[in-house]
C-alpha cells in the first residue's frame, strides 16, 4: 500500500544554528499519526541536519541535484555528494527551480535517471500555472510534465518515486487548491499513471499535495482518497505548525 507522507521543504531558509534549532523543536513533537516525516534543509545543512537526526523517524533529504556525476559544474551538488553524507531522499522539479533556473522537463529527466542510477528515492514535482488553470489547461500541463520527466522509466523505478502535485498559484501564496482541486488532479495524475504502467503502479505511488497547506486546512486536504501527504514551505518553518500538519493524519 502506498505511504503517507508529510515533507517540510525548509527552501532558502535557516543557517546552520537555526537548522539545529528547529530540529531540536522537531524531535520534541510527538508524530501521532501515520505519516512518515521528511525534512529537506539546504545543502551546507544536511551534514549537521543527517547526525542530529541518525536515531529519529525524521528522514533529512535535498531540495535539489546536479544530473551529473561529477566535473567542471560550479556551485552544484552530485547524487553521490548526497549520499555521502547521508541523504537517501531528493527533491527534484520543484516549481522554483523551474522558474528562476531554467529547469526543463528534459533536464529534469537526466536528474531523475541520476538520482535512481545512484539509489535515491525521487521526489518529483510538477503543477500548472494559474494562467493554465484559468484556461483550463492544468491537465494537460500536468500529464506533459509527469510524461515528458518520467514516462521513459521502467515500471520497476516507480518505487523510488513519490510525486508532489504543487500548483505554481498556490505556492507561498496563502491560496491553497480546495481539498476537491487537489483531490480531481490527484486522480487524474493515477489515470495518466494507469494508462502507461497499469493499475498496480497507479493505485502504490504516493501523491503529494503542496501550495499553502497549514494546520488549518491540512486534514481537510488529506481526508481526500487520492492525497497521500503534503509538501510543505512556509508552515515546515515552524515545528508547532509543522506537526499540526504531520498529525492532521
Ligand atoms: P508553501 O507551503 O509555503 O506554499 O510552499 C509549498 C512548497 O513549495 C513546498 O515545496
């Protein structure tokens, strides 16, 4: 059966005091419900993040990768980089990383092949932009941007992947999707998963909802049949709200 889970992305946020800080305020919250709980702090973090945290269910994964191995890329950062210090776990395709670098479903492809190649679990995120939604393209958007990075996998490599749904216009932006949006484009996405790779691979992927989900709205969100977690910004900053969110499951 597929996982429930609830990933804080930290983004830019927190030097290395503040990292310790609030993952000291983590480890004090209880995880009373039954989803698994990643955090994903900046690169110069997740050294100090993996030691604070070897013996806690918190698993500390990347924002982001490089697709190559190694080489003349300055200021990026390697699958193996990751793994050697500990990360088993890594965002890709985030919506900011689409935006403001140039990110391309073609790129995002070889960072996913890079990622798999080296035993990372993906997580992969995709959304449409509120003018797509407002002409009615948030389908067709999304199916290309799952199909164009991920259509080219095995079947087998669909177990190291969770997907992250995050519409761009509810990111950040205290707008979040209805509980019924994201629940309809979940759906859609295990319908586009089925057509490829069947019910099994469709009905076992993890979907994650992420775009303004606070402890006020989480549960409703994740009551949906086709949520299976969240991606979390602004309110992962805090650890109170953070497993408000945790434990709307
Ligand atoms: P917010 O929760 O701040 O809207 O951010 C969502 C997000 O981009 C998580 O990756």
């Amino acid at each position: 059966m597929r996982k429930n889970i609830v990933a804080g992305n930290w983004k830019m946020n927190n030097d290395l005091a503040q990292t310790q800080d609030l993952i000291t305020d983590l480890e004090n919250k209880k995880n009373t419900g039954n989803a698994e709980v990643m955090i994903a702090p900046a690169f110069t973090n997740l050294f100090s993040a993996f030691n604070a945290l070897k013996d806690s269910p918190i698993e500390v994964v990347a924002q982001n990768m490089h697709f190559a191995s190694n080489g003349a890329y300055t200021g990026e950062v390697s699958a193996a980089m990751l793994k050697s210090v500990g990360v088993k776990t890594v965002i890709l395709g985030h919506s900011e990383r689409r935006a403001y670098f140039g990110e391309t479903d073609q790129v995002l492809a070889q960072k996913v092949d890079a990622a798999l190649a080296a035993d990372l679990r993906v997580v992969f995120c995709f959304g449409e932009e509120l003018a797509d939604r407002k002409s009615g393209n948030e389908e067709s958007v999304v199916s290309s941007q799952i199909k164009n990075a991920l259509f080219h996998l095995d079947a087998s490599a669909f177990k190291n992947i969770v997907l992250a749904y995050e519409p761009v216009w509810a990111i950040g932006t205290g707008e979040t999707a209805s509980p019924e949006q994201a629940q309809d484009m979940h759906k859609f996405i295990r319908r586009t998963l089925n057509s490829t790779y069947g019910d099994n691979i469709a009905e076992s992927m993890s979907i994650l909802y992420g775009g303004s989900v606070k402890p006020a709205n989480a549960k409703e969100i994740f009551s949906k049949p086709d949520v299976d977690g969240g991606l979390i910004g602004g309110a992962a900053l805090n650890a109170n709200d953070f497993y408000a969110i945790v434990n709307a499951f």
